[in-house]
C-alpha cells in the first residue's frame, strides 16, 4: 500500500483538533474520511476541501462499523457526555475487525485511574482499553486548550476579564492547531509511537495573572484575572445549563489545577509536529476577533 492509498477516519472532524487534522492529511495528499454528527456548513466545508463525509454516531456499532471499513489509521475523540466508554469498546471492535491499523486517540492531562473526574477516569480506562487492542496506539494528553481563553472570557467595555478557579495554579496552554499537527504526524507514522502516551504543552508555563498580562499586551486593553471559588464557577456553569457530566468534570478539574495537574512543559509539540508551539501572544493575535466580545461561558461577577 502507497501512501496515496492509505485511508484516514478522523471522529470529531468539525472540532478544532479533528478539522485541523482533516485539513492537514488532505493537504499532504492523502485521502480522509470525516466522522460527522450532522451535515452542516462546517462539514461542507470539509467536502468541499476534500473530504468523504460520514454522518454517524459513536454509540452507533453499526454506524460505526460502516465508518471505519477501509480505514487506514484513525483520530478517535469524544466530547466530554456520558457514553465515552461505550464509544471507545464500540470503535475498538469495529475497528479491530476492519483491520484498522493505528489509532490516535484524545485524552486528558488529568487521566488517572483515582482521578475525581468521572471524564477523565473514563479517559485513562479507555486508554486501557484500546493498549489491549491490536492496533498501533498512541495517546495525547493535552493541557488546556489555548482556547479556553476564548469560551471563559468576558468583555466589558475596552476591559477583559477572566474569571475562572485556578487560584496561582499554572499550565503553557496549548492551541488546538499546534495538536492537530501532532495528531496528523502520529496518524502518518504511527509504528514508533506504539503505546506511547504523549502530554501536550504549549511553550510557556504562566499563571493566569500572566496570561492576562500576556493578553493585554496583545490586545491594547487591560485584561484582569480575577480568581473565584468553584462553587461560583460551577453555579454559573449550571445557570447556563451546562451538562451535568461536564459540570462534574471542571469541578475537579479545577482542584487538579490547583494541585499542579495541569503545569509543566516539553518539547512534544515540536518534535512530533514539526513546528514551535504558539505563545499565548501568538494565539490571541492569530483569534484576536473572538475576544471582541464575551464568551460563551463567563461567570459574570456577582450584581451583573
């Protein structure tokens, strides 16, 4: 098999680490189907970039079983709902059988067997799981997302602020387009990385008091961190009818910050990307329109 032959299933492929994958593997000329919940713009546009979509759901066996049939290697990743278990032993399976061959699969930093996290006590079960499979697997575990910053932020007037419980915890958040890099080099030469489980990192660690200073610096205006408890952040992910499971993942995801789950730093980025991790700086210029207003999960400050 050439490398114009190999078939490539990317799951989550609207999301920001599977569509930035799709777009990279086509790029490189190689072929790829795109595991889609829905048809809407985003995934036409992944069509139109030149991708086979596939509507179909992970807790689907059967709809699984047709995606992965004639796939090469593939991106498995799972939103943080119920069912992540299922998903993985119904992907597992199908893929066993299908003869897949690799696997990269999205975990999390926190992934740990006594992890308070219902999420990422599943995500280091599944990791589990598919090490007793047949298949070449490699694990990511990424810090926070870059992109955090974006969802928790809050506009007010010519000022920022971000008002999340990580007290002086610290982490080198990590842009999803420098993991989608990662993701694809994996897919493309999985036999070295057999087993290998792989934290993300972007390339500095700061705490959130410097994040915003890092932020203000970009964005000409002055950016505030203003720390609060985790009941207030819980209370105002419950107001904005956040999902339960969620709501119980980024309570303790919030402890394990705190406790320095999340911090560090490594050249991984780099070295299986091929390219420097963006600085904090670097993301905001490159998303610098999505901090015009406010996200969509700020917890606004008590009285607004």
């Amino acid at each position: 098999m050439t490398d114009d032959d190999r078939l490539f299933l990317i799951t989550g492929a609207t999301g920001k680490t599977g569509s930035g994958a799709v777009r990279l593997l086509l790029k490189r000329g190689n072929r790829v189907r795109a595991l889609v919940h829905r048809e809407d713009e985003r995934s036409r546009a992944l069509a139109e970039a030149g991708a086979e979509i596939a509507v179909a759901d992970l807790h689907d066996l059967g709809a699984v079983t047709a995606a992965v049939q004639g796939v090469t290697g593939a991106y498995f990743c799972h939103p943080i709902l119920p069912g992540l278990v299922e998903a993985t032993a119904y992907f597992a399976q199908a893929a066993s059988e299908a003869g897949v061959h690799s696997v990269v699969n999205m975990s999390q930093i926190s992934a740990r067997r006594d992890a308070g996290s219902d999420a990422a006590r599943q995500h280091w079960v599944c990791e589990r799981l598919l090490d007793r499979t047949d298949l070449l697997t490699a694990h990511i575990r990424p810090t926070f997302f870059a992109e955090w910053l974006t969802l928790w932020w809050e506009r007010r007037g010519d000022e920022g602020y971000l008002r999340l419980p990580f007290g002086d915890g610290r982490h080198a958040p990590v842009a999803a387009a420098d993991q989608s890099r990662v993701i694809a080099a994996l897919l493309l030469d999985p036999e070295p990385h057999d087993r290998a489980v792989y934290t993300l990192h972007g390339p500095v660690e700061m705490n959130h008091h410097d994040i915003a200073r890092a932020m203000s610096a970009t964005l000409g205006i002055p950016v505030h961190y203003e720390p609060i408890s985790i009941e207030e952040f819980a209370a105002a992910m419950e107001e904005r009818r956040m999902p339960a499971h969620r709501i119980q993942h980024f309570r303790n995801v919030a402890v394990d910050y705190q406790h320095g789950v999340f911090a560090g730093t490594n050249d991984n980025v780099e070295r299986l990307g091929g390219r420097a991790p963006l600085s904090v700086e670097q993301f905001v210029i490159e998303c610098k329109r999505d901090f015009d207003t406010s996200g969509p999960y700020f917890a606004p400050a008590p009285g607004r």
